[in-house]
C-alpha cells in the first residue's frame, strides 16, 4: 500500500468532513507567528506578525515564495511588564497574546462551529467552515500555543524524564489542558498570580487560563502542532548532533576536518572550519549536515557514528514529499535503530541525560505524517521568507514612526492597486467576449469578423518607497562640462 503527501490529508478531510453538514466545503486554516526585527542596524524595534494561508492550497504553490500564499492577519502587541518577578511578567505576556489572538481569531472560530457563506472564485456561495488544520512556528511558540510547561511535551504527555523513549507516548488533547486548566483555577484566584503560577506549574502548565484554540471546533493542539524541518531537524542538528562530535573528535580537529575537504561545485565551502561561523543560517546547518559524517568518520567509536548517522538520515528520510508504507518504515527504522545507539553518546561522557525536547519530538512525525501529510509543506522557511514582503519591506519604507500603522495602510494601499489593476485587465477581455457573442448571433457563418481595437494597459506596482532620487539626464549633464581633450591628464601617464 503506497500514499502521497495529498492522499494523508485528504484521510483526514474525509474523517471531519463527515463531522459536517451535507454539502459544506472545509476550508483549512493554516496560521504562522514569530517576532521578527524591522529595524535596520539599530532602533531595536520588533514586529509580532500573524501569517494567515489555507490548507486547501497545492503544497507545490505552498512552498513557493513568489506564490504570496501567506498574507499577513494581524500584528500581535508586544508589551513589556514592569511587575517586580520575572515569572509574572513571562505570565502577563503570554495571557495578552493569547487575549489579543482570541479577539482576532473569533471570526475564525465562529466559521468552524457554524459555518459562513463564502464565494467561490467563480462567484459560487459555499457554506464552508475554518478548523485550523495547522499552526507554523518554533518550541518556544508551540509550547505557549498549546498551554504547557518548558518540561513537558506541547503533543503528547510525555515529561522531561521521558524525552529519551523510544516509543510515541500518548496524545495530549484539548480536553486534559483545559481540565488541568480549570483544577487550578478552583484552588487559585487567576488575579494571584504567584500563588496561581505555582499550581500550573504543578500540573506541568505554563499558566494560560483562556487558550486561544478554545473553543475552535475540529482542533486540538495535538493535530495542528506539527513537526517544523527548520527547528525540529536542521536547528536540533545543528545544536545537539555537531555539538557531540565536537567534544568526541575535538575543537581543532574537527575544524582541521572541514577545512580540507574537498567539495563539488555548488556546495558550501567551510576553508576555516565551523566553530567560528558567526550568524550561522538555516543554511549552514543544512550545508554542515552533508559533510559531518565524513568529518568525523575515523575519529569516533562506531557506534557513535551510528548514532549520529542514523539520526541524520531520520532527517533526510521524514523530509521527502511523498511516503509509502514502506518509506514510514525506514522513517521509523532509521529514528529507532538511533535509539538503540544512542549510550554510545553517553558513554562519551557528551550527554548525561536524555532531556532534549526535540528529541521527543520526533516521535511525533511518523504519526503526523500519517494524519496531515509531509512535513515538508509545514516548513517555516517560507512563512519566515514572508515577513520580508509582508513587514520588513514596508518598514523600511515609513518615516520610523508608527510602524504597525504604517505597514496596515501600505498593505491596503497595496491590494487596492492590485484589485484595480486586476479589473483593468479583466473588463477588456470581458467586452472582446460580450462584442464576438454578438457578431456570432448577427452574422451569418462564413464571415470573419473585423478585429476590434482595445486600449492597451500597462501595469506597474507602486514603488515601496517613495524617497529614491531622480534620474539624471546624463546627456544634457554632458553637454555642460568641459570636453575630455581639454582635461589634464595624470602626470604618471603623461
């Protein structure tokens, strides 16, 4: 039995669209959040974007950045607290975000439960509902998203103690956070927030009394928080697998070990090793990942290079565009036979613990892939790549001041200028089909028609700028200096 990277989430779509009224169209909502900087060498000035797309999109046009599948939902506050304990304040913040997300989000919410008519490209209504089908962002975020603590898996109910299994521990769903939620809120007033903080922290939560996916019918933390290629495989490699064989070979070897490999035209070239990176980027860790092995094969014990092996190709495995049943298999193979390895990295006196929670993780993407499809079509990259057209741009095209208010009104600005463009392009064609339906009930058959002149009209998007300088007319500027025979030569060509 084989499938595709379409066939799982259509399993999916068919389990909920059974849940649905006869006829009703389900419309995926797929969402993205991380901060981002939009100042330019100083200022400090961070944006929180929201990113909104749909599920219902080609994963082919998904992963385009010049498709625009991503558009920008709102901008979350960014708040600075000035209560005296640092553990109140990270409360207060995560409580607003969560605040400022229900009230954007309640349209959303309101669609999944009862459905909205919504139109068609081709002017058809539809009665569709918007569960979330996935939610786009690093640890940090995943774990704010879903309500629980930094020691706990946002997934599943695994702890910290049993990041290291190697099996996939149960689901973590809607309905135990927010009966954990509610246990603490009956023994602790949410206003006493040290008290209160205290007892969510007991029941392995991080503090959030009103979850932003509640109520939000056909979605649970567990099914839309899935596994992330740039955080989950390349930044977990980067981290933990390079940060082993640096220990196990040594700092000055290992970097001797790049420094003479010899690469193929179009790979990345590391002639001083990679200790020193500086700004190390999505893709370093990808350009590291091709040539740790041969860097450290023959300095290590076997089964070390093993572990790190086996690892590495559970990375390379999971990121195929489509699966089959025997694909999973070597995916689940490879992610186990690391497992049966890994106290060689123990052994090493590298790691002491199995505490890392991206490990955990992993036993999520077998499951995930099964249930929503590749994972390579929930990549941050492109939602990342986003926020230079969707906010870093347009800041930089203001005056500094009031960036949240200026980005909204260049945007809209923006799609304005798109959608007249669009109708200009649109009522030619319609009048040339309306004139030759025309000339086809008129005339009798056998007659060409006459060709019918239309205005012709260029488009052009607006500049995001509006301070560029003008063009110099070079050839009048030329006209008023003085001829070259005439200039003075330099003496040392003289």
């Amino acid at each position: 039995m084989s499938f595709d990277c379409l066939q799982a989430p259509m399993m999916t779509y068919l389990v909920t669209q059974e849940a649905l009224p006869q006829g009703a169209t389900l419309l995926g909502v797929v969402l993205s959040d991380d901060k981002t900087n939009i100042s330019v060498m100083s200022g400090n000035r961070m944006a929180y974007p929201l990113l909104i797309s749909l599920a219902n999109i080609n994963a082919h046009l998904h992963n385009k950045a010049s498709a625009h599948a991503y558009l920008l939902l709102t901008l979350l506050p960014i708040a600075k607290f000035t209560h005296k304990t640092t553990h109140v304040r990270s409360l207060l913040q995560d409580q607003l975000v969560h605040q400022a997300l229900n009230v954007v989000l309640s349209p959303l919410k309101t669609a999944a439960s009862m459905g909205v008519m919504m139109s068609d490209p081709r002017g058809n209504l539809r009665y569709c509902f918007t569960p979330l089908a996935t939610w786009i962002a690093d640890m940090p975020k995943e774990s704010l998203l879903a309500g629980t603590g930094a020691k706990v898996s946002p997934v599943t109910t695994a702890t910290s103690k049993e990041f290291g299994d190697a099996y996939w521990h149960s689901p973590c769903t809607a309905a135990n956070t927010l009966a954990a939620i509610r246990r603490a809120c009956s023994q602790y007033s949410p206003t006493d927030y040290k008290n209160f903080l205290k007892a969510m922290k007991q029941l392995q939560l991080n503090g959030i009394v009103e979850p932003c996916w509640n109520p939000w019918a056909l979605s649970d933390p567990s099914d839309f928080i899935t596994p992330e290629v740039l955080h989950h495989f390349h930044r977990m490699s980067w981290d933990h697998d390079v940060k082993w064989c640096i220990i196990a070979t040594g700092a000055a070897e290992l970097d001797f070990h790049f420094s003479i490999i010899q690469t193929l035209v179009g790979y990345w070239v590391f002639n001083k090793g990679v200790l020193k990176l500086k700004q190390v980027t999505g893709r370093d860790h990808c350009a590291v990942q091709c040539y740790i092995i041969a860097a450290v094969a023959g300095s290590v014990p076997r089964k070390f290079l093993i572990a790190i092996h086996t690892l590495l190709n559970f990375h390379y495995l999971a990121q195929v565009p489509s699966f089959t049943t025997q694909s999973l298999e070597k995916v689940a193979g490879s992610l186990q036979e690391f497992h049966d390895h890994k106290e060689a990295i123990l052994r090493q006196g590298i790691q002491c613990d199995w505490q890392i929670l991206k490990l955990e993780l992993l036993q999520s993407v077998v499951p995930s892939i099964r249930q929503l499809g590749a994972v390579m079509q929930w990549s941050a990259d492109i939602t990342e790549h986003a926020h230079i057209n969707e906010i870093k741009v347009l800041a930089c095209a203001g005056n500094n001041q009031n960036y949240y208010s200026q980005i909204a009104r260049h945007l809209d600005r923006l799609d304005k200028w798109i959608n007249v463009g669009m109708t200009m392009k649109i009522s030619p064609t319609q009048a040339r089909t309306k004139n030759m339906n025309q000339w086809a009930r008129t005339t009798s058959p056998g007659i060409l028609p006459q060709p019918i002149e239309f205005p012709t009209i260029s488009l052009s998007l607006p500049p995001f700028s509006a301070r560029c300088p003008p063009l110099r007319n070079l050839i009048a500027h030329s006209q008023h200096q003085q001829p070259v025979s005439t200039l003075p030569l330099n003496p040392r060509y003289s």
